[in-house]
C-alpha cells in the first residue's frame, strides 16, 4: 500500500468506529468468537498501539533514533482489554478517534520521499510504507472479526 492508501484506510476506519457509537451495547459487548475479546475489548486495543506506533516508531524513525522491538505486546493488549471492558463505549471510541487521528495527521506531514527510506528495528529492516501497511492489515484482520463476529452485510467501511 502506498501513503495515500494507508490514510485513506485510517480515515475510513475513524468513521467506522465512530459509527460504533450507535449500536446496541450488546453489539459493542459482544464477543468476536467464543473464548476471545469482544468489539469494546478489540477496539480498546488500538489506540495504545496508535500511541506506540507515534511516540515509539514515528517519532524516532523521523529523528533517525534507533528502535528496539517492543518487548511486551501481550501485557499492553491485556491491559488495553482490561481497559475496555471498564470503560465507556463512547470513551473508548473517542480515544480511538483522538489518537488515531493524531497518527494521520503526523503521517500526512511525512515528505513522500520518507515513505521509501529504510529502518531498522532490532534485526529487521523496512520501511514506513512496509510498516503501516501491516498496521493496516492488522486493522483489516480484526475489523473483519468484528463483521462477522456480528453478521453485519458488506465490508467493513
């Protein structure tokens, strides 16, 4: 995917979600299948990882700073989870809306030509075009959980 898909693709999945405000809390509390997360929990996951990806990644890769890998997904998706399930529907998506917005904001500044330059995190090397391409089909993966998880018609957009 280039950049202008992958922000086409965030901005899209900011209305999806903010559309989520208006199911039924079932809906929202839901689980995507038997033994796993439901919409609220799934959701509550991204913005961290949103948050990680802007001040752990973005930042430091526009700054030329080394990265490490992230060393604890599963203790952020669990507390996300966590998270989630305390919280309001509505707080939940807006704090989806507001950092996600914030990471295409930031990633709309990025000259084009940033797009193609190679990284390193630990041992693997790519680059940003690479890299929020599998944060896009991270989004894709779970959002069609979600779709049917719920029956809902259509894609996910």
């Amino acid at each position: 995917m280039n950049k202008a898909e992958i922000l086409a693709h965030f901005r899209a999945s900011m209305k999806w979600i903010e559309g989520m405000k208006e199911w039924e809390e079932a809906n929202w509390r839901s689980p995507i299948a038997e033994g796993k997360w439901t919409v609220a929990e799934v959701i509550g996951h991204l913005a961290p990882w949103d948050k990680f990806f802007l001040n752990e990644r973005l930042h430091p890769i526009l700054a030329g700073g080394e990265l490490q890998p992230y060393p604890g997904s599963d203790e952020l998706n669990a507390q996300s989870a966590t998270l989630a399930r305390e919280q309001s529907r509505n707080d939940t998506v807006h704090e989806f809306l507001v950092t996600r917005n914030k990471l295409v904001e930031e990633l709309s500044a990025v000259p084009e030509a940033k797009w193609q330059q190679p990284f390193t995190i630990g041992s693997n090397t790519t680059n940003l075009e690479n890299y929020f391409t599998g944060l896009v089909e991270h989004d894709e993966h779970h959002f069609e959980q979600i779709r049917q998880a719920l029956d809902l018609k259509g894609r996910w957009t």
